[in-house]
C-alpha cells in the first residue's frame, strides 16, 4: 500500500443564465478568507456534499437559479476528472478532464450515491480506487462483523466543518454511539494500512441464530410485499424504467426550450410594456400642458375685456376733455373762481388739459399692454396646437401598443399553464422513476438479509486493537505538529486508549475550551494525512478545514484564547512551507500573515461589491 493524494483543483456551481460560482485550488495551502456570511462555510458544506454525502445542500438566497455543482480532482499520475452532481442530490456524472466550467462534450459516467458492498459503480468505489483503499473491511461492531469500507468513512477524517471542529468529542469520532467501532476502525486501517477483512464474526447462540433468522424471514416477507405493491403499481401504469427515463429526457428538453420561449416572450412584452409607460406619461403631460393652456387662455380673455373697458374710459375723458378747449370760458365748475380771477399759469385739480394728457397717455400703456397680451396669447394658442398634434401622434402608437400587449398576454398565459402541464408530467415520469428506485433498493434489502442469514457463523470473539507502538508513534506526530505551531504546554503528548483521543499535558483534549478544540482537532486532522505519508499509507491527500483559528477570534474564556501567541503564523508558516505534495484547505475569517501569501492560494471575500471578490457566488444587484 502506498501514498497516492488526490488533489482539489476546482469547485464550480453553475445554472442557466447564471454567471459560474467558482473556486479555483493549488497543491498545498490554500486560504479562503474574509468577512463573515460571504460563503466561506458554504464552501466546506458543498465539498462534502460533492464527495457523496445523502443530506441536502444547505439552502442559502445566493445558490438561487443555480443547478449543478462540480468538484474537479487531480490524481497522483496526473489524470484529472470531474464529479458533477445537481444540487437537489442523487446520484453523480465523472467526467473526463477539468469541467470546472464549461458545457462538457462528452457523456460522463453515472456513479451511484449510495455505496454498495460488490457494486463498483458508485462515487465511493471511484475514489477509494483512486488512492488504493478499495475492496477494503472495517469492523462495525464488537461481535466482529464487518463492512465494506466507503469513501464517506474517510470523509470524516478529513473535511472538518465548523459545527465538528468545536465539538467535544474524539477528532476520530462523529459523535454517533452506534458507529464508533466502525470509526475506529477506520482510523486504525488509516494509520496501519490494515483492514478487518481477515476476521471471524463472534458466533452467535442457538436463540440469538433462530430470533435472527425469524426477524429476518419476516422482513424479508415485508419486503417481497412491499415490491410486489410497487410493480402492481408500475403494471398499471405501463411503462418500462427505459420508456420512464426517455419521456422524462424528452419533456425536460422540451421543458427547457419552452422556458426559454417563455422567458423570451415575457423580455418582450416587458419592453412593450415599458414603451406604454413612457407613452402615457407623455400623453398625460401633454394634457396637463394643454388645461394649463386653456385655463390661461380664459383668464386672459377676462383680462382682454378689461383692456377694452379701460381704453374705452379713457377714451371717453381724453374726447371729453378736448371739448373743454372750444368753450366760453365760465366760473371754474370746479372752484367757481370767475374767468378774470383764474389763474391759468397755475395747475389745479380742474386741469383739463392734464387730465386729457394723462388719459392719452393711460392709453397708450394699457394698448401696449393689450398688444403684448395679444402676443402671449397667440405663443400659447401655437404651443397648445403644436402639443395637441404632438399628442395626436402618440395615439396610434399607445393604441398598437395595447393591441400588442393583448396579444402577447393571453399567448404567454396559455404558454405558462401549458408549462405548468409540462412540469406536472415530469413530475409522474420523476415518480415513476423513482418507483423502479424503491423497488431495486428492496431487493437490494433483501439481498442483504439473505446474505447475513446464510453467513457463516464461528465462535471467536475478536480482539481489534491499535498496537500501542503505533498509537505511539501517532501522538508523537501530533506533539511535534503542536511544538512547531507553539501551541502552550505541548511538551507531552499521547493517545488515550479508553477515550480514543490525545491527552496534551495531562489533560484530555476534548475537555479543554472551543477555541482550543478547534486547533487541536486541526492538529488531528493534519496529523493523520503526515502520518500516512510518512509511512507510506494510503490517503486522500487533502483535509478541508473550517475555522480552525477559533481562539483568536471568539474563545470561551482567557484559558481558551490564544491572543497575543505566535500560534497563527507559525501555524501558517509551517503549513505552507511542509505541503507541497499534499493539500490543506482553510476557511478563515482572518487573513493569512503576509509573509507567506506568495507561497500559499488565498482568496479574500469583501463582503464589498465595490471592492475585490464578493464572496463565493457573484454579487446581484437588486
């Protein structure tokens, strides 16, 4: 058995009209850094989900349109392939070469989710062939039984997500009881390259042999009726899996093409509908112009009339006062001075003659007046006819504009539901489908029952312990790992066999406060990838890490911090200048020191738009 890494090379999400989500790795270091709920975490959980976990991928706003996600690996010699899987789960496509982006040319190979004992044609099988661990045993329980090994066993080992990296527990274990011999044995075969096909189950008692193969005949005899329920049902709709899988192919591509109609024709008439828009708003202003002009015309026809009644006056006084020049000079009808004792060099109030000046003169300004009203008016008359024909014009354009969008609605309506038909005959192929599913995973079931009842059943009770020399060995590699991050009071280190976890100068690691359990865990996790490589033993290759600086940034307690230490550079320093043929990926809030960055792939998230990369999924601007 020997050392054969896979490499990280790419992680991509992609979706129609999307613009790719894309993370590029190197071999060794690689830091993904920044501000808080950009995605960093996101990019741990997805890389577990790519690697065959059957849980669904977190659901977050900024994976909304996207479909598929992609992980791109790179093995020992070179060849590079592509997992693909849709972001609704199930099973995977293995591509030929890097797809990190890009529409593949080629088929792909389907590779099951779920790993299955004697099937070569899941994800698991793919990978553990890829770094020499498969057709490998662990035990899974005290009585000897055994397993088949699956890649996800590994992936608890090695892709760390924050919830785990805190937890008090083991690094070994996942915190479920029921698996922990299986994790453990895991653990033993990464370390000794040995796994438990060679042993023997404990044999069971007569009672303990006829209770099992009583509950097995009856559920085997549950399963024989459930699939019989299951293919009446399949009878009765009349359909082959193949004829299933082939309607279903053909409605998503004509699905596909219709929602590209429909979203065409819905891009049209929104254009149609914003030009209606523009044209009633100008319509409107237009008519707002045009009482505005009309209420101005109307008063100011009040103020020609009152124009005409003033020069009419002042016409009268002007005509009236000329009459006075041609009389015989009497008494003053005024002062009723006589005509020898007026003064006419002097003005008083009966100054006729200064009254018919100033009337003409009064008439004059008030025609002035009229004449620059006659002016305003006219402009106003011509903007109002140049605004009505302008008017006029837009009115056959609004017009075809609403027969246009009439016609493009009731289309689109009808296209919609059609749609909907279209999704809901999916949908029974996807059912249909699915019962051919449920019906291999049953006999699958009962192929594993009648399996375990006709195994072979001895009498030994195995034994399956870490030798002390290698659990030895093993803590050493975590102190010199803790020792060269200068992690405090790491000058005695070693593996407690009843806790299965290290124990760090007396005290056992699991106990001690999060932020501390984070680096630790980290130590772990790192300490187990050094140790096959040093021994030559299969591996990944790679861990994935997520918050393993917890104590400078949020510790439980003053015991728990590790500020104002050197931990964090020399924990960086060491991991980038002692990996290069392996590879360790960092999800960090803080940036990695400065004067490793040219040594290291680092990725910084702003959380700006403005400013650098936004986070994992591009920005969108509402």
């Amino acid at each position: 058995m020997t050392w054969n890494p896979l490499q990280l090379k790419g992680l991509s999400f992609t979706g129609q009209n999307k613009n790719p989500a894309f993370l590029e790795f190197q071999n060794g270091l690689n830091v993904i850094c920044g501000a808080s709920e950009t995605g960093k975490s996101f990019i741990a959980e997805a890389i577990n989900f790519l690697l065959g976990s059957k849980d669904p991928l977190r659901d977050i706003p900024e994976r909304v349109g996207y479909d598929q996600a992609r992980l791109v690996f790179q093995s020992i010699d070179e060849r590079v392939f592509t997992i693909e899987r849709s972001l609704s789960g199930g099973d995977f496509r293995q591509l030929e070469g890097n797809w990190l982006l890009g529409n593949p040319n080629i088929e792909g190979i389907t590779l099951r989710q779920k790993h299955t004992q004697g099937r070569d044609d899941s994800l698991s099988v793919c990978l553990l062939s890829s770094i020499g661990l498969a057709d490998k045993y662990v035990r899974k329980n005290k009585e000897g039984n055994t397993q088949s090994l699956s890649f996800r066993d590994i992936v608890k080992l090695i892709v760390i997500q924050e919830d785990d990296i805190i937890k008090r527990k083991s690094a070994i274990f996942s915190g479920q009881h029921i698996t922990q011999t299986a994790e453990y044995s895991v653990f033993k075969l990464l370390l000794t390259g040995v796994d438990d096909s060679a042993l023997i189950t404990h044999t069971e008692t007569q009672t303990e042999i006829e209770n099992n193969r009583k509950n097995n005949r009856t559920k085997i005899g549950f399963i024989d009726e459930m699939i019989e329920e299951l293919r009446s049902e399949i009878n009765e709709i009349g359909i082959s899996r193949t004829e299933a899988e082939a309607q279903l192919l053909q409605i998503q591509t004509y699905s596909d093409a219709q929602q590209e109609i429909i979203d065409q024709t819905q891009r049209d008439l929104n254009v149609k509908i914003d030009r209606r828009y523009t044209v009633k708003r100008e319509v409107l202003r237009f008519s707002d112009r045009i009482n505005e002009i009309n209420g101005l015309l109307a008063r100011f026809d009040l103020l020609k009339s009152h124009y005409q009644i003033d020069i009419e006056r002042l016409s009268a006084i002007e005509e009236s006062g000329s009459l006075f020049v041609y009389l015989e000079r009497t008494s003053c009808p005024l002062c009723g001075a006589e005509p020898n004792e007026q003064h006419q060099e002097e003005i008083c109030d009966g100054d006729v003659e200064s009254v018919v000046y100033a009337a003409t003169a009064e008439i004059a300004k008030v025609e002035k007046l009229s004449l620059e009203l006659d002016q305003t008016m006219s402009d106003l008359v011509s903007e109002c006819e140049l605004i009505t024909t302008e008017q006029n014009q837009l009115e056959p354009e609004l017009q075809l504009l609403n027969q246009e969008i009439q016609e493009i609605t009731n289309p689109l309506r009808d296209a919609r539901n059609s749609f909907s038909e279209i999704i809901n005959q999916s949908s029974e192929m996807k059912r249909v489908i699915d019962l051919f599913n449920r019906v291999e995973q049953l006999q699958e079931k009962k192929s594993a029952l009648l399996t375990e009842a006709n195994k072979p059943i001895n009498n030994a009770r195995p034994q399956v312990d870490l030798s002390k020399s290698v659990l030895d060995d093993f803590a050493q590699k975590i102190q010199s790992l803790l020792q060269a991050w200068n992690f405090p009071n790491s000058n005695r280190v070693y593996f407690d066999e009843s806790k299965k976890d290290i124990v760090i100068n007396g005290k056992l690691r699991s106990s001690q406060g999060k932020g501390l359990r984070a680096i630790t865990h980290a130590a772990m996790t790192i300490g187990i990838m050094e140790f096959c490589k040093e021994w030559e033993l299969p591996h990944s290759g790679f861990v994935v890490l997520d918050s393993p600086l917890l104590a400078y940034y949020a510790p439980e307690s003053d015991e728990d911090s590790l500020e104002g230490s050197d931990l964090f550079v020399r924990f960086y320093e060491y991991l980038a200048n002692n990996h290069e043929d392996s590879q360790i990926i960092i999800l960090e809030n803080d940036h990695p020191p400065s004067n490793i960055t040219g040594k290291i792939s680092s990725t910084v998230f702003t959380n700006n738009p403005n400013q650098g990369r936004y986070g994992l999924f591009p920005f969108i601007r509402e």
